[in-house]
C-alpha cells in the first residue's frame, strides 16, 4: 500500500518539533556554560532541569519516523500530534494533521482497522 500524504506531513512535523526540543536544550546547555563562571545558584538547577527535559522530550519525536507499521506505532504518532495541541504555537500544524490522522487511510497504513 502507497503511504497516505498524511504520512510525510507527520513526518516533518515529528522532525521539526524533535530538533525545536533539542535546539531549546542546546540552548538551554549554551545559557549554562556562559554563566558557569559566576557561581552556581539555584536557579541553574531549575534551569539544568528544564533543559534535560526539553532533551528528553526530542527523543520521542526523533524516533517516531523510524518506528515500524503496527496498530500501536499509530498510536505512538497519534500521542505526538496531541501533545502538539498543548502548545499554542503548534496547534496550527497539529489540528490539521491530527483530522488527517484519524482518517481511515492512515489507519489502513499502520494495520489498525477498526
């Protein structure tokens, strides 16, 4: 079966918004180091914290393109499009994709057939 448009638009989306999260976290490490040299407060933990969250948040994107056509990689996409709706400036991006998502030829794609 020929892969539904859908397919590459979630693909990008997940790409884009795996290296959003890992460019905050680079920036987050950039912002660290350029102040390493006056003392660490507290601050800097909340802040290191924050960043390593961001790093781990991209991990899930990054991989979703690589995952294999099953009922529950379908699934694993679908919770990255909704958690894209938690944020105002993705929702332009996700609301669209989430309705193509849900059509029946992307579930077809992945085996999940109602």
């Amino acid at each position: 079966m020929d892969s539904p448009p859908v397919w590459l638009w979630y693909r990008v989306y997940a790409v884009f918004m795996g290296l959003f999260h890992a460019g905050v976290a680079l920036a987050i490490a950039a912002l660290l180091v350029a102040t390493a040299g006056q003392g660490i407060k507290g601050e800097d933990l909340v802040v290191a914290i924050v960043g390593g969250l961001f790093f781990l948040g991209a991990l899930p994107f990054l991989a979703a393109p690589f995952l294999p056509r099953v009922s529950w990689a379908w699934h694993y996409h679908l919770v990255l499009i909704a958690l894209g709706l938690m944020n105002l400036g993705c929702m332009p991006m996700s609301i669209p994709l989430l309705i193509f998502w849900l059509k029946p030829e992307a579930k077809q794609f992945f085996a999940k057939l109602d």
